[in-house]
C-alpha cells in the first residue's frame, strides 16, 4: 500500500518537475547514459548467442523494456516522496552528500522493512551490474591481451578497480559523472554514430546516424562545459530552490 500511495504523487511530481527544471540537466545526463548503457556486453551475448541477429535483438529490446520500466517507476516514486531542494531529506541534499535516494526516503517512512528491501535491493543491482561488466570486460581484456591465463584475465580485470574502490570509496558518483558524461557519451555514442553513418548506403540512414551523433555529442560537450566550469552547479542548484519556493 506504500508503494501505491506514492505512485500517483510520484507521477505528477514527475511530470512538472520534468517540465519546469530544464537546468537541472546538465548534472543528470551522465548519470542517464550510466543507467541505459549496455554497450560493452553486447560482443559477449552475440557469441553466447551464435551470433543469431534476430536472437540478440530480442534480447536487447527486452532488456533495455525493462531497464526503462525499472528506472520509470523508481525515478517516479523517488522524486514524488522527496523534497527537490527543502531539507535534509532532499534530492538536492542527497545529491551533495553523495548519498542514494533510498537513504532519505528511509528517514521520511521510518520503515525498517523498507531499509531492509532497499538495501537487499541495492546490493541485487550492484552485483548483477558489477557481474555484466565484469563478464564484458573480461572479453575485452582476453582480446586486449592476446588471450592468456584466466588468472592473469582475471586479475588485469578486477584488481584495478578493486584498488580504486579501497583507496577511494566515495568516488562511485564522480566517476560516474566523469565516466557517463565524456567515456560513454564518446565511445558508446559520437563513434558508434560515425560508424554507423560510414557503413550506412540509404540516406534515411545516414540521418539517423548523424541525428544519433548530435545527441550524444550535444550530452558530450554539456558534460565538458560542467567539468571546465563553464555551467555554474551551484547557481543551477540555486535557480531549483527559487522554483520550489515559487510553487
């Protein structure tokens, strides 16, 4: 019944936050390119697959359907029972302290059994991500190195990262930042888009391809601007708190 109860708030809340906070952008594309790319798995489900065209693409559709379904409702729900900028239990908040949304909204319900399952949750999705990059860059690597011992695959695969967490443990939303908005934005997004219009024959296609490219070039050079210092965070935060205490 928790659940339902913030369905429809979340919604509407969605909805206008949406369409009114337009700035806020510039700090949620990386974390969007993060959330929907899949791109390095995609070598490793065509050989488990045999290379079956119609197979793989069953199996990114419904992939992606589901990613998309997932992230929908949770983003939904989260924005409609959270504050955007009012208090230590806003999205605003959060966002600074580097701290998930299941944090606050478990401090608005005083739920243990909400901890309890978003915690259980958390480290689901964690594992099941850690594991499909995990599995794609072992690929990646056995190439990279020319094949080899899967000790050696192993370690070149996981222990830098493992290093990386250790001496720094709250890196995870920078890198994010870093890795969303210029890595997958360029190499899962601008050269992809060029590939595709090189080896595209019909001009509809090459469109496509060159529609394809400015979007993600557009989310590339946005994340550049953020990261020179050429669009101002705080004042774009400033501007979410005059249109909350607007509405």
């Amino acid at each position: 019944m928790q659940a339902w109860s913030l369905w429809v708030p979340g919604i509407l809340s969605y909805i206008i936050c949406s369409s009114t906070i337009s700035v806020f952008y510039p700090l949620r594309s990386p974390v969007i390119l993060c959330a929907f790319h899949f791109h390095n798995i995609i070598p490793t489900i065509c050989r488990d697959m045999d290379w079956d065209i119609s197979a793989i693409s069953r199996a990114m559709l419904l992939g992606m359907v589901i990613g998309f379904i997932m992230n929908f409702i949770w983003v939904a729900i989260g924005i409609g029972v959270l504050p955007l900028t009012i208090g230590t239990n806003s999205i605003v908040s959060s966002f600074q302290h580097g701290l998930p949304a299941t944090v606050p909204i478990g401090h608005i319900l005083a739920n243990p059994y909400f901890s309890a399952v978003a915690i259980i949750f958390s480290l689901t999705a964690i594992c099941t991500s850690y594991a499909a990059n995990g599995i794609g860059l072992m690929d990646f690597n056995r190439d990279l190195l020319g094949g080899g011992s899967k000790t050696k695959i192993v370690t070149a695969t996981f222990l830098p990262p493992l290093i990386i967490a250790i001496l720094f443990p709250s890196i995870f939303l920078k890198a994010i930042g870093v890795v969303g908005g210029v890595g997958i934005a360029l190499l899962f997004g601008v050269l992809p888009a060029v590939i595709f219009y090189m080896k595209s024959k019909t001009l509809s296609k090459k469109i496509l391809a060159i529609c394809i490219g400015l979007l993600f070039a557009s989310a590339l050079a946005i994340d550049l601007c953020n990261d020179f210092g050429l669009i101002n965070t705080d004042r774009i935060l400033q501007e979410i708190q005059q249109v909350q205490q607007k509405n």
